[in-house]
C-alpha cells in the first residue's frame, strides 16, 4: 500500500499566487455577491497597511493577548471601521474598492455596513466557524421538530370502550 505522502504532489509558486489572487465567489449579507480573496490581520499589519497607533493593538489582539472587545473597546468605532475599511480595499477582487472610485469601482463608503463587518470576519476565518455552527445548530433542531411532531398514541380509559 502506498504511503499517502507518496500520492502528494507540491503545489507550485505560480498555481498557489493564481488561487490567492483569482479569489471566490461570496455572498454577503446584503445578498450582493462579490469575488473576494482572504487577506488576514497579520498580513496587513506586516505590510504597514494598518496604521503603526493601530497596529500594536491589533496585534495583541490577534495573539490573545487582549480579548477583542477590550481592544475594540479601545482602539474606538472610527478606528474599527477604518481597519474593516482596509480589509475591504485588500479583499474585494471584483469589484475593485478603492478610496477614489472609477468606473466599475467601489469606495469603502459604497458598502453596506453588515457587509463590511462580514467581509471583515470571513477574511480572519469566522465566518466559516459560524456557518459550521449554524449548520449543527439547524440540524440538531431538524430532529428536535421532527421529534415533536411525532405524537404517542394515546391511551384509552379502561372505564370507556368506542
């Protein structure tokens, strides 16, 4: 029997930047689709796309170092939204977001808020944990409702015959 390891090919340079690059189809909450690639925090902060006040938070953020409320908490509502603005303009393949929009380009501002904040949790991979959750959650409730609708016979009184 083969060693599974034998069967694995490596992945080229050139066919891993293609799949990071083309990225995927993903639809947001405000049932708009849009094609998006996955640009974590660290990656952003490493590249100096986050700003250097910001960017020691988010850190200690990512690390578990500080629970993301408090940091959240901490860092202010513009500052969130400016950091989920910066994931935006790194996420959105198609369409382009950019902070002077052209043809065919969004602005940060173009989006929908509950998108924004989606795009900004699918990029750090919790989305995908939610929508497991929420597939567990929906068919432990299947059975649940399938269970309750299941009624037992009931008794008759030994006193009464039909």
């Amino acid at each position: 029997m083969p060693n599974k390891s034998e069967e694995l090919e490596v992945t080229n340079a050139k066919d891993w930047r293609k799949s990071q690059e083309a990225g995927q189809l993903v639809e947001l909450p405000s049932g708009k689709v849009a094609r998006l690639t996955r640009p974590h925090l660290f990656s952003l902060v490493k590249e100096g796309l986050i700003p250097d006040p910001l960017s020691g938070q988010v850190m200690e953020m990512l690390n578990d170092t500080k629970p993301a409320a408090t940091v959240v908490k901490t860092i202010g509502a513009d500052n969130l939204i400016l950091i989920m603005d910066i994931t935006c303009k790194t996420a959105f393949v198609e369409p382009r977001v950019v902070d002077e929009p052209k043809d065919n380009e969004l602005s940060p501002n173009d989006l929908d808020f509950d998108d924004k904040v989606f795009v900004f949790w699918w990029c750090q991979g919790g989305i995908d944990d939610l929508k497991s959750f929420r597939k567990q959650q929906s068919r432990v409730m299947e059975t649940v409702h399938e269970r309750d609708q299941v009624q037992p016979k009931a008794k008759q009184s030994a006193g009464r015959k039909r």
